[in-house]
C-alpha cells in the first residue's frame, strides 16, 4: 500500500511525534481491551527511559501499567506465561541490547509455544525494544539487532519509520496472536507526521508502504534512513527518480511490494542501520535476487553500518552511522 493510498482512505489525521503515536496506540488498545497491560523497568513512575509511557500510569493505575525489578529474564518469562494464559502483555524492553539477557524465554519459549503445543496455544506478546545510535549512548544502548529477532520462526518483527506506521503497526502488533517485536529507533520519537486518529486504524502486519514514487531506482529503507532515503531523493529531483520504500515489517516482509517496484526501476538501495553482513540488507536482495533477478540492470546497493559496535565517541560514532549522503552516493554509483 502507498502512504498515498492510506491518505486517500480519507481518515481523519493529527500531527503528532513518534513517541506520542506510540503512546496514542498503547492508550487505545488499554481503552478497548482490558486484558491487555503494560510492563518493564520504569514504565510506570519515571514514564519510560525514553518517555514514551509518560501519564499512563495515572490513566490506568498500577495493575495495568506495572514497574518490574531490573530482570530482562524475569518479566520476559512472566509475560510469555501471562500470554500463555490468555492477557496481551506488552513489554517494554529498554534497550534491544539486553535482549540477550531474556534470550532463553524469547527464543525457546515465546517463540516455540504454539509450535510445541500443535498451534492450540496463542502467544498475544507484544515486545517494544528501542534501538539505534546517534545519542553518544555507546555500544550496551545504540545497537541494531532486529535482523536477530526476525531469523527466529515464530518471531515477528517490525521497524517503523514513520510516526503513523509507528501507531498502527503498535497496535497490530498488542491485536495479533504471535509475539510480535516493535523495534523503535531511537532517533525518531521527536519527528513528526500525519497519523490517523481513527481508533480502528492499524497497519497490517507484513505491508510495506511506497512513501515516495520513482522511476529510475528504488530505496528500500528501513527507521530512521525512511526519512535519510526521502531526504536523498528529494536533493536528486531532476537528476534521478527514486522510488523510496519502506517496508515497515522485516518479518513477515513485504517482497511483492519491493519486487514490483525493482521490475520497474531495475534499480535497488537497500538501507538498514544493522551490521551489513548476515543481516536484513542480505535477505532483501537474496529476495529481490530470487524474484526479479532478469529485471536488475546494476548491482544491488547496500547502506549500513559496517561489521563494528557503536563507538562511544561521538565524531566516531558519526562516522560508522549510515545517513543521506551514503543514500545519495549509493544510488549515483548504479543510476
């Protein structure tokens, strides 16, 4: 679906950040279900490390907006129990990080519940994980690691970039029946956009959007280089064409959106801020490669951060971070 599209649907929209987006949707979906509720460090009192659960402690008290001690094991189990159950917890893992800390309850249970009981079991989790650098918050708090979650089957994974795909992709996620992974980047919560208001409204788990049109090449990107990528394109009007994607679920991925676009363009950027070996750059262009190899007519690009941890340092960290003039030189290299 285009963003285009999703705007001539006619919906009523409000200008908000990506962190007041995401509070909209949790809001919403603590409104319209009561067995969903939210958990993790600091959530309640403090609102979040990074805001974004600010008031709803006094809107939904201390039952539905619970504070846990400082064990990434501890509540991740305790949610997958809780689901198991039958309630919708969604967990805010503070930095997606220390997803390694909680890796036995994600990757053995979470995952393989409703495998390892023939499909009778539902498993309605929601994980919200920040991720990202550019905050000077060294390698613990600023890596990219939702290639990792969304190589597990039984895993979902999504990556927002936009403020009304981080309302509706939120609330997909809390409605769906699989354990869902929203990965936040952490750089974006203060930029702003169009969302719809409509409280029905949701991104469909697996739709990519076409945030601007091209003919000559394609960026397919993901977070935070959505809004590098139309910057890109919009300094290059006159000289190229781009066509910027944003396929909005890593898991399931959107590949008939991509494939189509690459028939037309014959063209394709791939930017993602994770490590470029083994990750979602490789899985988008073996897809395309799979797909629509006949339409290619120059190598396929890559964007990312190279195979490092984020330095500390904050000229160092501007270095290996990928922005709009790797975008830029990446699509002048093939167009």
């Amino acid at each position: 679906m285009t963003a285009q599209t999703e705007a001539e649907l006619g919906l009523e929209t409000e200008t908000m950040t990506v962190r007041e987006a995401i509070r909209q949707a949790l809001r919403e979906e603590l409104e319209r279900d009561e067995d969903v509720y939210v958990m993790g460090e600091d959530v309640g009192l403090f609102g979040g490390v990074l805001e974004v659960t600010s008031g709803l402690l006094e809107e939904f008290g201390e039952e539905r907006i619970r504070d846990t001690p400082i064990s990434e094991a501890g509540f991740m189990g305790a949610a997958t129990g809780a689901a198991a159950t039958g309630t919708r917890p969604v967990v805010e893992l503070m930095f997606s990080d220390f997803a390694g800390v909680s890796m036995e309850q994600i990757m053995n249970q979470m995952a393989k519940m409703r495998y390892m009981f023939g499909g009778k079991a539902d498993m309605p989790v929601t994980v919200r994980t920040t991720e990202g650098g550019g905050m000077g918050a060294a390698s613990q708090h600023s890596g990219t690691v939702h290639s990792w979650i969304a190589h597990f089957p039984g895993l979902k994974a999504v990556v927002p970039g936009t403020p009304a795909s981080a309302k509706g992709l939120t609330k997909a996620a809390i409605r769906s029946n699989d354990p869902v992974f929203v990965f936040e980047n952490k750089m974006i919560y203060e930029q702003s956009g169009e969302v719809p208001t409509d409280e029905e409204f949701t991104v469909p788990l697996g739709e990519a959007a076409v945030e601007r049109e091209g003919e000559d090449v394609t960026v397919v990107a993901t977070q935070r280089l959505v809004g590098e990528s139309l910057g890109a394109a919009e300094t290059l009007e006159g000289e190229v064409s781009v066509e910027v994607i944003d396929p909005r679920s890593l898991y399931p991925l959107d590949v008939d959106t991509i494939v189509e676009s690459v028939e037309k363009t014959g063209r394709l950027v791939v930017a993602d801020e994770s490590p470029l070996s083994y990750g979602t750059h490789a899985e988008i262009v073996a897809r395309v490669q799979e797909d629509a190899f006949f339409s290619l007519d120059a190598p396929i690009q890559r964007v990312g951060t190279p195979d490092t941890h984020i330095p500390f340092s904050p000229h160092l960290e501007e270095e290996v971070l990928p922005g709009d003039d790797d975008v830029r030189a990446a699509i002048q290299r093939i167009a």
